[in-house]
C-alpha cells in the first residue's frame, strides 16, 4: 500500500525556536496533503490543508504565521513551527491523498516537546 | 453542525472476547465513513471506508457497520487480542474538498 513518512518522529526544543517537520509521499503523487494536531486523549485536530504549487487553506483558529506550510512539489509538505512554545507541544501527524483516489494514508507522526 | 461522535470513550475488555464500538454523525451531505486504528504515538491507520451503498464491511476480525439512514455505524471487534489495544477513531467525509469530520475515539484496552 501508499506510504506516507513522517520526520522527524519527536523532537524536543527551547521555547522560541523553530521546528520543521516533513510529510513525504513515498510511492505516490499527492496534490493535497494534511496537517493534524493531536492533543493527549483527544481526536486528530485538522490545523490546514496543504496544496501543491498554491498557498496552504488553514483551519479557523490556527495561526497561519507560526504555522509555516510550504508543499513545493508533488511528493513533499513541510510544517514548521515558528517561536515555538510550551502550549505548541503536541503530536502532529500529517496525511496525504494519491491523485485521483479518495484514500487518506496518515504519516506516523512527530512528538513535539517544546521546553 | 457537521458531528461525529463515537463512544465508549473508553473501553477495557478480556483478551478473546468480542467488543463493539459506535459512531453516530450528522455530517452531510454524506460521502464516506471511515475506521482507522491508531497506536499511542503513531499515525492512524485505515480499518475499513463505507460509502453510502455499502452496510457490511469486514477486514479481518474487524466489521464496520453502516446505516445511512439513522446515521450510525458501528466497528465489531472479533476475538479480541492484546494488539488490538489502541484508539479507534471514525472519521466522516462529506461530499466537497477536503470535508473531513473526526470523532473524538474510543480508547481500547485488552487485558490478557
């Protein structure tokens, strides 16, 4: 099946740093990618959807400049926390859609502990 | 309002036995429902996808249940093992975009 790898899968940094992860599409070509939020005990939060070559749709309440989205080709998404804090630790998973083929396949996620 | 909710919220059943788990929504206009199994720290991963059509579905020990009609569906666990403790999540797609509703999981233990 698809595959979806997720990088880094935990990091841990200072308050005020910047934190990138990776969600690549392995075997496919995916338009659109996903960027969930997790908080412990709860359900994949939606934070933006990621277009290929147009700029990232976000969801109400996520904060489009600390939440850096960049998909610059068809099998890379990039999220970047920016001046990351305490209440930004969380797990963030991300998931993508092979063109032209409704099923979601999710990254494994990354664990983020900002200290 | 688009809502899926799922219950138990959590759930402790004997290794062997048999569980169900349910989800009720009211996410329209409808397009697809989705089980995924999701281990502590790890991504979710697909169980089974139930469009309108389609009541029954199995894969494996798992059967999802659909019933369009009262907007309910349900995930049948089969002769429990100890892998299958983890979060159950049912997700609800809506015809459009990138509609997708998540329930908020059911938490499965198994004891042996």
């Amino acid at each position: 099946g698809a595959v979806v790898s997720q990088h880094p899968s935990w990091v841990i940094c200072k308050s005020g740093t910047s934190v990138k992860i990776e969600c690549r599409s392995l075997d496919f070509q995916a338009t659109t990618m996903f960027w969930y939020r997790q908080f412990p005990k709860q359900s994949l939060m939606l934070m933006a959807t990621s277009n290929e070559g147009s700029k990232a749709t976000y969801e109400q309440g996520v904060e489009k400049d600390k939440f850096l989205i960049n998909h610059a080709s068809l099998t890379l998404s990039t999220l970047t926390v920016t001046s990351a804090h305490p209440e930004d630790s969380s797990f963030y998973i991300c998931s993508a859609r092979p063109v032209a083929n409704e099923k979601l396949f999710f990254g494994s996620g990354t664990q983020l502990s900002v200290l | 309002k688009n809502q899926v909710e799922q219950s138990p919220q959590s759930l402790i059943i004997l290794e062997g036995k048999n569980c169900t788990l349910q989800c009720n929504y009211t996410v329209s206009p409808f397009s697809n429902l989705r089980w995924y199994k999701q281990d502590t720290g790890r991504g979710p991963v697909s169980l089974t996808i139930m469009t309108f059509s389609e009541n029954t579905k199995s894969n494996g020990r798992y059967t999802a249940t659909l019933d369009a009609d009262t907007k309910q569906s349900s995930l049948h666990i089969t002769a429990s093992q100890l892998s299958d403790s983890a979060s159950y999540i049912c997700v609800v797609r809506s015809r459009g975009a990138n509609n997708l509703f998540f329930g908020t999981g059911t938490r499965l233990t198994v004891i042996p």
